[in-house]
C-alpha cells in the first residue's frame, strides 16, 4: 500500500512540474506584437478617384473548419474540428465563393489559417492568395499559440491564423494596430491577440481612404470589447479630423446600435446579444441588412428555424462616406459560422 502511495505522490509531483515547466515555456513562446506593425509599404500607390463607387465584401471563414454539421467546444459544444475531408469541402467551398466574387474592390476575411491543428495544417492564406494574382494581398497575425491545451481528452494544439484583406488597389501602406487588453495569465497565453488591420489609400482630392478589417473579441464578459472599442474609437476619430474616409468592416463579435432582427426564417439570438452604444461615433453610419443573420450559435449543428443567430459582421462608415447597398448572403452556413456580407459605397 506504501508504494502504491509513494507512486501516486510521485506521479502527482511529476505531473505538477511538467505542468509548471509548460506554462513557463508557453510565457517565454507568448506572441506579443507591438502596438503598431507595418506589414506593407508601397512607393508607388495607386490614386483612387474620389468619385468612384466602390465595393467591398466582408466574411469570417471560421477556419474552415466551423461547417453548418460543427458544434464547437468553445460554444458549449463537443468537437473541437472536422474531419480533414470536410476541412478540404469548406476550403474549396470558399474558394468557389470568392472566385464568383473576385471583381469585388476590398475583401475582408477573418480566421485565416495558416498552419494550425484545427485545420490539418492547410495553408489556407496562400490557398486564396494563389487566386488573386492581380491584387494586393495584406495579412495581420492575430493568434498564434505553439499548442492550446484546452479541451483536455483532445487538445486544440498549434494555431497560426490572422485576417486578411484582398484588395483591388495598391494601398500607400497597411499597418496592424493592436487592440488593447487581454485575458489574465494563464488563459491569456492561449486565446487571440486580437488586431485590426488598416490599408491606407491615396484619393485624387489628396485625402486618404481607409479600409480596416477588423476582429474583435469573443467570450469574454464585455471588458475587452470595450476597451478595444474605446481604443478604436480615438483612432477613428483623430483619423476623420484630418479630413480622411473611413470604412471599417469586418466580425464586431457584437450587434450594431439598437439592433432590430427582421429574420424571416431564422431566430435571433437574445441570450447574449450586446449592442454597441448608441452614442459611439453617433454621427457615422452603420451599414448593415437586419433581414438575414450573419452568424450562427456553434452549440450544435445548424437547422434553419431553430438554430440561434445573429448580426455581428456589417460596416462603419465615417460621416463623409454614403453606404450605397448592404446584404448579407445566405449561404446557409454551408462553410463557416459566419456569412459573407457585400456593400457598396462613395465618397461624399
């Protein structure tokens, strides 16, 4: 009996130091960008008219791996991933989808992966890079974790993803801008390091337009929102004090002010639905289609009509820029948790 005590006090010793030891690499590993990185510097732009209407296309592909069968652990589901002849399916799934949109001027996607687990290694950045050979293609790490060890029985292991934006136009620059915030040690070694990406383009009436692709934070109880979004906010606001266009588009992770659902087929999500305030930047225009949902809970495979869902992915427009048109375009999750969202718009 002694020895059986001894072995499990030793196990129990072992166990608790190899613990120690990983989280002490994990620190030493942690992927901490600074506040400003420039990812991209051109020394001949192109020069955008200022009366051009533009179109610009929004869509978080979920990794590829978040398919309309998927639940997801982080949710309150079971599966952590696909298996890799479904990740394949969505991967070509998203390339059909925006080959059929290609002419688009800015596309915004979120959770592109790189080299991950989740996703069986795919390089799912060169993967649509490869198919615009004529544009501009900027990227902006946002997780990058050398092994996530959660769930435990099947661990989400090496991550590598970030956002991505695909534009038609050679901007001036494009810088990654990081959010402020971030969980508490240990759980912070693990989760994103949550960014948003600004392509910063020269106009003929010597303003500048930006495009900024943004994503921000999931499952957290409304802190790191709202300093990111207070973050965002001074950056925004200094920007449109010198004259220039802004477009924020992307995965808000929250509804547009006082959002009112119009879904016909579908139900919205009132569990955890937060509203940006109504007084951020009341001025500017948030330009979104209440009529279909552009994200879906991941609790359990989607069925329309019962499945919950929401709006969390749609544009802000700085008050000299008018939305021209918005939909959301029902895929039927068919892919990713998310669907794809197309505007257009011109400069005032």
């Amino acid at each position: 009996m002694k020895k059986i005590l001894k072995f499990l006090l030793y196990l129990i010793i072992i166990i608790i130091v190899a613990f120690g030891l990983f989280l002490i690499y994990a620190s030493l590993n942690d992927y901490k960008p600074e506040e400003k990185i420039n990812v991209f510097t051109s020394d001949n732009p192109d020069i955008l008219s200022d009366t051009t209407e533009f179109s610009i296309m929004i869509w978080n592909i979920g990794y590829c791996g978040l398919n309309k069968e998927m639940d997801f652990f982080y949710d309150g589901g079971k599966q952590v991933r696909p298996s890799e002849e479904q990740v394949k399916k969505n991967i070509q799934g998203v390339k059909s989808f925006l080959l059929q949109n290609q002419n688009t001027d800015f596309i915004l996607i979120q959770e592109v992966d790189q080299n991950s687990k989740r996703s069986y290694s795919f390089n799912e950045f060169d993967t649509i890079a490869n198919m615009f050979h004529e544009r501009t293609i900027l990227y902006g790490k946002n997780y990058d974790v050398f092994f996530v060890p959660t769930p435990p029985a099947k661990p989400m292991g090496k991550v590598n993803s970030g956002l991505m934006t695909v534009s038609k136009y050679t901007p001036e620059n494009s810088v990654r801008h990081s959010f402020p915030g971030n969980y508490s040690w240990p759980t912070g070694l693990f989760m994103l390091d949550r960014c948003f990406l600004v392509n910063r383009y020269k106009l003929s009436n010597e303003k500048e337009l930006l495009i900024i692709n943004t994503h921000n934070s999931a499952y957290d109880d409304g802190t790191l929102k709202a300093q990111q979004m207070a973050y965002l906010k001074t950056f925004l606001a200094d920007e449109y004090k010198q004259g220039n266009y802004i477009v924020v588009g992307g995965d808000w992770n929250q509804c547009p002010p006082n959002f009112t659902p119009r879904f016909k087929e579908n139900i919205m999500d009132t569990i955890i639905k937060t509203d940006i305030p109504a007084d951020y930047l009341p001025k500017w225009t948030w330009l979104y289609d209440n009529t279909l949902p552009t994200n879906r809970r991941v609790t359990a495979p989607y069925k329309k009509g019962e499945t919950l869902t929401t709006v969390i992915d749609f544009l802000l427009l700085s008050p000299n820029i008018k939305g021209v048109t918005v939909k959301n375009i029902n895929v039927g999750f068919k892919y990713s948790d998310h669907q794809p969202v197309k505007a257009s718009f011109k400069l005032k």
